[in-house]
C-alpha cells in the first residue's frame, strides 16, 4: 500500500467526492428533467411496466397459430412441431379439413407453457409457417398450472407485434386462470 | 405565566417536532439520496389515489407495515427487558437533542427567551450522556432476547459505542477550552466572533482536526454503515435479530435519530450552530463595510432557518459518507477507535492547551 492510502482518510474524502459528484450531476439531471428537459436523464433506471427497452425483431415472445384467409389455422397439424419440441409443451388432436385440397388440421392444438422453454424450435420445423413466436407479448404468468395452456383459439386470435415493438393483441386469459 | 408557558411548550415542540420529523424523514432521505448517489431512481411507487410525490408515502407505507405485523417474543427471551429496550433506544436518542440551541434569545414583551428546549449549563455533558445511555438499550436488546447471536451483538455495539465515545468526549474537549463553556449557547455565541475581522471563528476554523475527530467517531456512535458491525443487516447477526414489527423499527428509528442528533452536535460545536456568517443582532454587518439593519423577528427567522440548513447538510453528509465507505471489520473499527481517533484527540487537546496558553488565554 502506498503511503497516502495507509492514511484512510484522504481515500475516504477521494470516495466521497466521487459518490458526491455523481449525486449533483443526477441531481441537476433530475432538476433539468423537472423544469422540461427531454435529454436530461439522472439515472439509468427503465421504469418497467411504464418504460420498456426496445426488443430484439428476434425475440421470442408468445406463439401464435398462423390464419388462412377464411380464418381457419395454417396449420396442417403434420406433428413436426410436437415432434420436435424438447419441453414436450405441445398437444396436436387432428382432424379432417372440409376441403379436400387439404388433408388435415388440428382439432386441438394446446401449449403448456408452463413447461415451454422458449427454444423455438417448433417455429423451425413448421413446414407450413403455421406457428411463430412474434406476438411481443412477454407478460403471461399465472398462479395455477392450469392457467398456462393455451389452447389453439386463443392462439389464433393473435396478432403480431406492432412497428413499435408493443404487442397489437391483448394477452389471452385462459378461462381457467384463477388470478 | 401564560407567555412563559407557551413559549415554554412552543420551544419543546419545536425540538420534538424537528427531530421526530427529521428522523422520520430519513427514511426517505436515505432512498432517495443513495439511489440518486447511484444513477438509480429509489422507492417511488407508493402513492395515493395515484399521486407519488417522489416516494414521499414510503415512510408511511413503512410505518403502516411495521405497526401492523406480529410483535413477536421469543419464548427464552426476557418478558420485561425485551419490550423495555427498544423504547429505551429511542428515548435517549430523543431527549438527547433537547439542549442543543436552535437560536439566540427570542424577545417577545421585553422578556428574553433562550431558543433552546432546556437551558442547562452542563448543555454539553447532557447531550454526551443521553448519547451515551442510548447504548443501554442495544446492550438489553442483545442480553434479553435469548438469543446467543444477538448477545454477541450487543456486545459489539457496546465495544464500538466505548470506543467511539471515548473519541467524542476527548475531542470536544478542546472545543470547549476554545470557547471556555460547557453551554451550549455560549458555545455557539463564542462562534459569532470573528477572526481576522472577517473570518467566523466557527468550531470547524479554530478546531479543524477535533472536527474531523468528532464526525468520525459520531457516526460511529449512530451505529451506521461504515461502523455499522453491531448490526451488520447484510452479513452477521445484530442486537435486534428477535425483534419484529414496529420494536424492529424503532430500533432502526434510533439510528436515524442517532443521526439527527450527531448532526446537530455538530453544527452547534463545529459548524456555528444558529449563526449566520456576520449576521449580529441588529442586522448584517459586512466585512466590507456594509451593513443591512433587520428587525428583531428576521434576524431569529434567519438563525433558526440557518441552523435548520446547516443540520440537514450535516446529514447530507453522514449519508453521504454511509453510502460510499465500506464497513470496517470489527477489529479495524476498535484499532481506529483506541489507536487512531482516541490519541489523536489528546494530541488536539494538548495543541490547543499550546497554543491558548501562547496566544492569549479562554479562546480570544
């Protein structure tokens, strides 16, 4: 140790001035941001739920179910996806499509997520571009298992993330969430 | 009868309602400053009816929680002492800021009121001594709560608080030979002379290195981070680990008063107590000439708002030194207290002894 940092004292007063210059400088920060300042900004806090930092366009969010143009789900239930899905999170009950042109859809399609990783896997093996993970929507908790399956109608009726990064849908509540 | 009585109760209330709102406030003040410290935002999420107010509904949200939670009591704990110690706590450390000044006399009808909650002439000692006993409730906190950890606290804090003491009480001793009083308004009224014919002989200009000596061992005596091995929140186990509920916080409350009271010890002894540079009696008298006459009630506006300030800038940097130092380990703190603070105060006491008997005696 050096001579001047045997005498803790003159380091105390250094850390001091430090600590101290940092409170003014947010100080007048916060000051500027009082009096209209838009720049100002005397902390590096992002105030969650009010503020939220810019997503990746690669961030996997929410899934969602793919809709033809009469409404009806892409989805071929072909199986690749629950196949593929190493949490095992997705039940596919198929079933016969009305037009012959297409053999088949799903009846079910149910994710627990609950169990779901978030790997996004099974938007890499949909041969049909059926099922993403582009709706932006992050909050999804609940306070029973029950309450994270998310069954294939309310997996349709979402929307994709909006040019501003926010969700467009509301987040789905399953019937049975008990909140 | 009336007029004493009222001006009696008026300067009470007065003491109360500035330290019990002080302390109070620190709740605050200690979020708030350390997050701003800290490029953070801090608590302000508590609000009604959707007003924040900067987190000012934190200290009441506080409050409300501690009041209602189980007050529990360890069956091994003593019944009596366990619910004594932390009123004990708080009571010193409220009755203790009684005799400091907060201003001159007050004239109201040609009679003379001192600004002071209680005149004593042993003002100094007083406030040393409820200090001092303050620790008593620590030291029954730790013995009564059955609990060997906490008894080791205890222990530590009552090491700490001797130590720290010890510093506090050798280092105003040359305070006191400067202005040749144990009052504490004489005190603070020996500080409105000037030096130099410009320069306010203030505790902090005549006893430079006793101030450095006092704050250090004052914020030791708060019990507060960087000297906070009593209580240790993050890592070893305190004096009030049985403790719940609003006992919990009143020993944290003590701390805070603690604080308040080391602040005003402070700017009574060092800092010019209510004093405004050049403000005497009948109005400002500038070193350069001019002077500015005030009527009696401003120039007592303007001692008791001075002190105020000086006391929450004080506290602006106790807090500020809590928030930047590391603790001391428990060995450091009593090697700083014996080895470092206590010999260098007799050495202040002697200098200044030196330097009245060469330079003219009783501080002139």
């Amino acid at each position: 140790m050096r001579l001047g940092q045997r005498f803790y004292v003159i380091e105390a007063v250094q850390g001091v001035l430090l600590t101290a210059g940092h409170f003014f400088r947010n100080m007048g920060a916060h000051v500027a941001r009082a009096l209209g300042s838009r720049t100002a900004r005397g902390a590096v806090t992002i105030q969650y739920p009010e503020e939220r930092r810019p997503y990746s366009p690669r961030l996997r969010s929410l899934h969602r179910l793919v809709r033809r143009e009469d409404g009806s789900p892409r989805c071929v239930a072909c199986m690749m996806c629950e196949t593929v899905c190493p949490a095992r999170c997705i039940y596919i009950v198929a079933t016969e499509h009305p037009n012959p042109e297409i053999e088949k859809m799903p009846e079910r399609f149910d994710i627990d997520l609950g169990k779901c990783v978030f790997c996004g896997y099974c938007v890499e093996a949909c041969p049909e571009d059926a099922i993403r993970m582009d709706t932006g929507i992050l909050e999804f908790s609940s306070y029973s298992r029950r309450g994270m399956i998310y069954t294939k109608e309310m997996l349709l009726s979402l929307e994709p993330v909006g040019a501003d990064g926010r969700p467009t849908s509301p987040v789905p509540i399953p019937a049975n969430r008990t909140v | 009868m009336m007029l004493d009585l009222g001006v009696a109760f008026g300067r009470v209330f007065f003491v109360m309602m500035f330290v019990l709102n002080l302390g109070g406030l620190l709740t605050w003040v200690e979020r708030k400053q350390s997050a701003i410290m800290q490029d953070r935002i801090g608590a302000n999420r508590a609000s009604i009816f959707g007003f924040r107010i900067m987190g000012l509904f934190h200290p009441l949200a506080d409050a409300i929680k501690m009041l209602t939670k189980e007050d529990f009591r360890p069956a091994r704990a003593d019944r009596f002492l366990f619910s004594l110690a932390p009123f004990v706590s708080v009571f010193f450390a409220l009755v203790a800021f009684a005799s400091i000044p907060f201003g001159d006399t007050l004239r109201i009808g040609g009679r003379e009121f001192p600004l002071q909650a209680v005149t004593l002439n042993v003002g100094i000692l007083y406030v040393f001594a409820m200090l001092s006993l303050g620790v008593y409730g620590v030291m029954m906190a730790g013995w009564s709560s059955g609990n060997n950890y906490a008894l080791l606290g205890g222990q530590r804090a009552a090491a700490l608080m001797i130590s720290a003491e010890i510093a506090i009480g050798a280092s105003i001793m040359g305070v006191i030979m400067v202005y040749g009083s144990l009052n504490m308004q004489d005190i603070v009224r020996g500080q409105g002379r000037l030096l130099l014919g410009w320069l306010p002989a203030w505790g902090i200009v005549t006893q430079p290195l006793a101030f450095v000596l006092f704050l250090t061992a004052g914020i030791a005596a708060t019990k507060r981070i960087p000297f906070d091995m009593p209580e240790g929140e993050s890592e070893i186990i305190g004096y009030f680990v049985e403790y719940s509920g609003m006992k919990f916080g009143m020993f944290a409350m003590a701390d805070f008063l603690e604080t308040v009271v080391i602040a005003g010890m402070t700017t009574a002894l060092f800092l010019g107590g209510w004093q405004v540079p050049w403000l005497f009696a009948d109005g400002f008298h500038f070193p350069w000439g001019t002077t500015v006459a005030l009527p009696h009630l401003a120039v007592v506006v303007l001692q008791v708002g001075s002190f105020a300030l000086k006391v929450c800038a004080m506290i602006f940097v106790m807090m500020l030194i809590r928030w930047t130092l590391p603790r001391f380990r428990y060995d450091q703190a009593m090697r700083l207290g014996w080895l470092g603070l206590f010999p260098l105060s007799i050495l202040n006491i002697v200098l200044t002894g030196a330097i009245l008997l060469l330079f003219g005696g009783n501080g002139s």
